[in-house]
C-alpha cells in the first residue's frame, strides 16, 4: 500500500505534539497582477482572467458523504487529484484516515480558538485538504470523532483560478489554495504564522505529485511553532500548482519570483 509520505512524516511529529491536533479553514488569494481567488470551504470554480492561463479542471461530480462521531463511509473515485472538504459540528480534534488498497493517508482535524471562528461556515466548522489515489478505486474514509460531533465529506476536484505568480494566501487551519500558474524557474516562498504550535506548507502539481527535496516534500515539510521566513524554491516545469497549508494557527503564504543575482 502506498503511503502520502508528506502527510506521514507529518503526522508522526503529531504523535509528539498530541495535544496540538486542532485545525481550522479560510483561505483567500490575492495577486499583484490581478488575480484573484476565494479558496475553498466550497468546490465552486472561480475564474478571474490573468496573462496566464490556468488548465481547465478535470470535470468531476461532489461525492457527499455524512456521519456522526466515528465510522467510515466509502465511495468510488476515479485515480488523480481530489480535493476533500470536512465540515465538523463541533471544534474537537478527531483523525481522518484515507485509504484504498494502494494508498493511505492520516489527516487530523480539529479547530484551535484563533482559528474558529474564522472557520464557520453556515453553522459548521470547515476545512481542507487536496489529495491523490493512484488508481480508480473504492476509498473508504475512516473517521474518528467525539461521539456528540456529526460531520460530512465533500471530494471533487480542486478548485482553479487564471493567476499566475506573484500570488498571496492566508487563513487559518488546514486548507488547500487554488491551482494557479507557476512557470519553471526560481521562487521566493514566505511564510508566516501566529496563534499556531505547528505548520507545513506543500507544493502540489496539477497531476498530484508534491515538489520534493531530499524526498521531503517542499518549501516547509514541518515546523513546530510559530514561523516567520523564506524558502528559495526551484521550480523545473510549467504547470499549475497548489500550496497544502497544513496548521492549527494564523498563516500567510506568499511565493513570487526570486530576485535575479547581479
């Protein structure tokens, strides 16, 4: 079975800061070209034109899925990228465990108090996460909750927008951005955060697969406690990509195009 090492490598820091599992959602996008994008808590497409333009996204129907405390629900995706919204009634952390016969993937949940209220959305607190099956295959979402805690699932495919770098993103919690444009060279990627005990930042291509350094995902595999700095990034193909925020705090992330050495 294949393991997201990204999200595992995570997750065992998450076995040492146990008591940290809380997580939120929001993000917006901004650009200073123009572009703009309202990410997710909704799979709605928003589409502003930029000098760029972004690949279409792969037409995919909302599987909705619901429960309450722990259980598992399972439904039948195609093989690619999947982007999975989580509505919880309640604040408390739980686990969500993604899995088919070839993948697994280990995804806490949960809402810290800076990061709640930012989370609501229509009575329900809400986050995030894009991730990918290798195969068309039945997954089946084991989750792990408070008893008193009812919740639903929502997979489709990541929302997209005509942006193209420099592009801004902030929210609180865990939360998958758009896809925007990113053509092949050398980037500035700044992040910082507050109000957080834990936070990494991944870069996902549009065909799923995370930029790596050392076989650790990039610009930031994990960092325990707050965080303020910069992350030089190399960027070898044109194509769309998306940041995993992954934090149960405050966090702005910005990537623009490194200043050119004299």
């Amino acid at each position: 079975m294949k393991q997201n090492s990204g999200i595992l490598v995570f997750s065992a820091f998450l076995v040492i800061l146990a008591a940290a599992l809380v997580l939120s959602a929001g993000c917006t996008g901004t650009s200073d070209e123009g572009a703009q994008g309202t990410a997710v808590q909704t799979t709605e497409q928003t589409i502003v034109p930029t000098e760029t333009a972004t690949a279409e996204a792969t037409p995919e129907e909302a599987r909705e899925l619901s429960g309450t405390g722990s259980g598992q629900v399972s439904t039948d995706l195609d093989a690619g990228v999947h982007l999975l919204v989580f509505r919880q009634s309640t604040p408390e952390s739980g686990r969500i465990e993604i899995s088919t016969e070839k993948d697994y993937i280990s995804l806490p949940f949960g809402f810290n108090e800076s990061a709640a209220d930012t989370a609501m959305d229509g009575g329900m607190y809400v986050w995030s996460q894009e991730f990918m099956i290798d195969d068309n295959a039945t997954t089946e979402f084991n989750v792990t909750a408070p008893s008193d805690c009812s919740w639903e699932i929502e997979v489709s495919f990541p929302q997209a927008i005509n942006g193209i770098v420099p592009q801004t993103f902030t929210g609180a919690g865990n939360q998958a951005t758009p896809f925007f444009q990113i053509n092949a060279g050398t980037y500035n990627v700044s992040i910082a955060t507050g109000n957080n005990t834990y936070v990494a930042v991944h870069l996902i291509d549009f065909d799923g697969n995370p930029l790596m350094e050392d076989e650790i995902e990039y610009p930031l595999a994990f960092h325990e406690g707050t965080y303020d700095g910069s992350v030089i990034v190399g960027v070898s193909n044109d194509n769309n990509y998306l940041f995993n925020v992954v934090c149960d705090g405050e966090w702005t992330v910005t990537i623009e195009e490194a200043a050119s050495e004299l």
